[in-house]
C-alpha cells in the first residue's frame, strides 16, 4: 500500500461481514457503524438496550430496525451474547459499544466461552501521516502494559498476520528502542537484538525484522544514514514494534494529535478482529478501522 | 511564548555568553557554533585539535583564528579541560563536540572536577509543532533510563527552572501515562498522583501540575472534554513528563520527525547548560538549541 486510503478500497473487495456491536446503545459507535452500512462494507448485528439504540439510531437518521436486533438486559449480556454469536461463526467482527474494554476483553479471553482459543491478544494501529511514505503500522500500543520477550513475538507475529491479509509479502519491522546499539540497562534493546536474531534464524518468518533501531532511524532512511545504519528496515519499517504500554500510548497519540494522521486500530489474534473505537476518533479514522478489521478476518 | 521563534529574541536579549566546545573537531557542531556567532549570541572557546577544527572551519568559511583555541592531546583531556573552564568561571556554556555524550558528561558529574555540584542531571527539549498553540517542553527524553519517583521530582524541578529563566511564572506541567486513570499495574499512573497531590501539597511549586493525563489530554482540550477531564493543565500544558527513556525518546522523536517539529534541547542542573546537538539536527534547531542555553545561564 502506498497510502492508507487504499485500505477502503481493499475492504470493499471481500465479502460483506457481519458485525456485532456489544452494547450498542452509543452514539459514537452507531455514527462509525452507519458510516460502514453506507459504503456497503458491513452487515451489523446490534446486542444491548435496543429501545436505546434505536433512539439514538434515529437521532443521526440511521434506520436500524431492518437489521437483526438482540435485546439484553444488562451490558455483561450483551457481552456475552455478542461473543457467542462469534464463536458460533453466526458474526465475523466484534465491535465495542458503551461497555468498558476490559469487561468486553475479559470475556474474549475467557478460556471456554472466549473467543482467543489460548492465542494472544495484541492491539495494532495502521498510519497515515504526511511525514512517511506509506502507511506504518504500530503495535502494541493500547492493550498490553509491559509484554515480556516472548510476548512480543507473539505482537509481531499477530502483526505480520494483519500485513499479510493487507497483502504484504515481506513487511520490515522496526524494534524501536531510545538507542541504536545493545545496552544491558536498557530492554528494550536486548530484546532488539535478540528478535533479529530470531528472525536471521528463521524462528519468526514472514517479516524482515531489524532492532535497535530509535524512531527517526526507523522512519527516516537520511537519519539511519547519519547515524551509519545499513540495513533494508532502516527508512522504510512498515512494522514499529515499541517497548510497551507507556512509549507506546505516546506513540500513537503522537501520530494522531501531534502528526494529525489517519488510522484505523484493531486488536487483533483472537478467533476475530475486535473494533475499539474512541469517543475522540475521526469519523474518517472510525471507518478506517472496521475497514481494517473486514480486511483481517481470517480465511477470507 | 506564543511560539518558539521568540526563544532567539530572548536570548538575543541577554548578555553574550562564553560557549567552550569539547573535541571542536566537529563539522556539525561548528556550522551550529557559526551561526550562533553570526547572530552574536556567544563567544566560543574551541578546546580540542585545533588543527583539525581550523581546517574544518575553513571548509565553511569561519574564520575562528580570531577566538580562544586550545590545543589538545585527546577527547578525554579536551572534556577535562572544557569542564575546568566552566568550573573557574572562565566559561557560560557546555557544548559537546566529537565526543561520546557518555564520556563528557562523566567528568561532568566528577564530585570533584565535576560541575553538577550534587545535582541531577536531565534533558529538557523546547518544542514547536503546527498542532499545539504555543511551545511545549519536554522531560526527559534523552538522559535518564528509568528515572524513580524522587528522580521524577527533580526532573521537574530542573525543568520548570528553565521554564522561569524564559519568563513563565507558573508553568503547566501534564504528567505523562497511557492512561488518564491511577492503575497498580502502570507505575507511571501511581507516580503521577503522587506527583499532582504533592503540588497541591506545596512540596513541588512554582508550577501546576496534573496528572495521569494521556499525551492528547495534554495537548488538545477537545480531547480532555471527552474524556471529562476538568484541570487547567488539560490541553493547555506547557511541560511534558514522560515516564522513562523509551516513551520519551519516541516522544522526542515524533515531535521531530513525525510532525516536523523545531525543537531546542540541552542538559540542565549542572552549574551551566549543556548542549548536545546531533547529527541529524536542522541548522535552525541547533542555533535554537544554543539560544535555549544562553536564556538557561543561571544568575542571568
């Protein structure tokens, strides 16, 4: 892809999915929803206080009552409603309403009703800013606090799955760390040199891995030159793995406030991709993201 | 400041400063030296080979003959001897030439050549970005790793000693965390509470703090209002404290790479400002970077 842009136009060539919204009586998420019914892209089922929803549907002139409509009396039904739908392969995206993310995740996760099948979840984030050439993909930045070494195989690899369903062959990932060279007193780049390692061993394939690598070296292929830094990854990452919950959370609000980017956000490695959307989400970035996760469900 | 156009200003206002240059036998850091003089801000000191730092001189037509040059057999003595100058008052300003950042400021903090005088040492960058209303530093994104709670303190402290120097009576400072909420698992959110209550305390003043606050509560007051965040700081803060090295250096980066950024850096809590500019600097950032040192000279 050379601009994120493109990701629309790839979303609208698969199959229309299904979506489930678990408590869907938010307003925020019903504008993201209509915006997705209107390019063709979803079919949605809506789980919650449906009287609400339909109030607030109709409050934006989104008539929802042709859709299938499951009324639940509580936000943990709704939970657990949804989820079902989804492990019984009668939805292909679960979407966040007014439930908070850590009662819908703990559901998703839970070892006989979830959805993760002892896989892990990770949260990524595909980027548009002026600044780079191409769209950039970010992860994890939004649900993981501090993964250890062998979580963060799994963030690439989870990653590199999503890369892959976008069509990219061979993305480069960036690990991105405060410095460019190994140091004991910093992990995060121990934990660079040891996933190119892994990757130089074919232990993680289907991606060119290459770390430490700072942000600027990553991103900027004159700053890797000044710094003397030869390698394929360095200027042109398609894939920023950070160090954890705390650089990255500055990350992508860096992007999208500081940088003013588009970006389209899933968590992905469970049976299904999972749509968060925030209340301070562009409409543009809220359909980007359903975009990306009709694009990420697996075995299209 | 409206913008940080008038840190130069500032500092053209204030006397001239002696600026001493460890290993001058740098081209970088000699255009940025030119320029500085150009706009009659300092007076330098070049300490290193001097043969070397003439010919590189030459090489873009600045005449240094007319300045004080010391000859020196090697790296570790010009760093001994630029240390001694600040020391003996013979000089205002640090600024490291082609010498490891780690090898200078390790005679820097010498309890005894050294001219921190028990002091903590932290970075502090002054940034400019089209997205933000007005100049926002930034704590510390390039010195210390993981900085604990007693550490933090002094970052702020050593920072909003610089925000007084450039004229803010009370200046705004957002403590930095991925979420806007106190969490046991994210060290980042518990040290800011503790942080805000001790500015209410009175134990941290001369500036307001408030925290945990996400990046974009800090930086964009829509992005507040939706999260319901009601504090002055919230979209309106002038300091940023990141949580450790890896989110800060990303920070850093992003302000300057991502969204093109200007931005003015030094090392504060010595005796006198330490400037470091890098390779990969703009020419604008390092003259900025050596005006926020001239209005950073304590007893000014």
């Amino acid at each position: 892809m050379q601009n994120i842009s493109e990701l629309l136009q790839k979303s609208l060539g698969k199959p229309k999915q299904r979506l489930v919204i678990a408590a869907s009586e938010d307003l925020n998420v019903l504008e993201a929803v209509q915006f997705a019914v209107e390019k063709n892209l979803i079919s949605p089922i809506f789980v919650g206080n449906i009287k609400q929803t339909i109030e607030l549907a109709k409050s934006i002139k989104f008539n929802i009552e042709q859709f299938e409509l499951i009324d639940t009396p509580d936000i943990s039904t709704s939970a657990h409603i949804s989820i079902g739908l989804i492990k019984n392969f009668k939805a292909d995206i679960l979407m966040k309403g007014l439930i908070p993310t850590a009662n819908l995740l703990k559901v998703a996760v839970d070892k006989h009703e979830g959805i993760a099948a002892g896989k892990f979840l990770s949260h990524v984030a595909l980027s548009q800013v002026k600044s780079y050439h191409k769209p950039i993909l970010t992860t994890d930045c939004a649900l993981n606090i501090s993964p250890n070494f062998q979580k963060k195989v799994q963030i690439i690899e989870n990653a590199v799955a999503v890369m892959h369903n976008l069509g990219y062959q061979n993305p480069k990932v960036a690990i991105i760390c405060p410095v460019e060279k190994e140091n004991a007193h910093i992990e995060s780049t121990v934990h660079a040199v040891q996933l190119t390692q892994m990757n130089l061993d074919g232990k993680i394939s289907g991606c060119q891995i290459f770390g430490p690598l700072a942000l600027d070296n990553a991103i900027s292929s004159e700053s890797a030159k000044h710094k003397g830094i030869k390698n394929d990854v360095a200027g042109d990452a398609d894939i920023l793995l950070v160090p954890d919950l705390d650089s990255g959370n500055i990350l992508y609000k860096a992007i999208n406030f500081l940088a003013s980017g588009t970006t389209a956000a899933i968590i992905t490695g469970a049976q299904c991709p999972i749509v968060l959307t925030s209340r301070s989400d562009s409409s543009e970035n809220k359909l980007y993201s359903i975009a990306l996760a009709v694009c990420s469900v697996v075995g299209l």
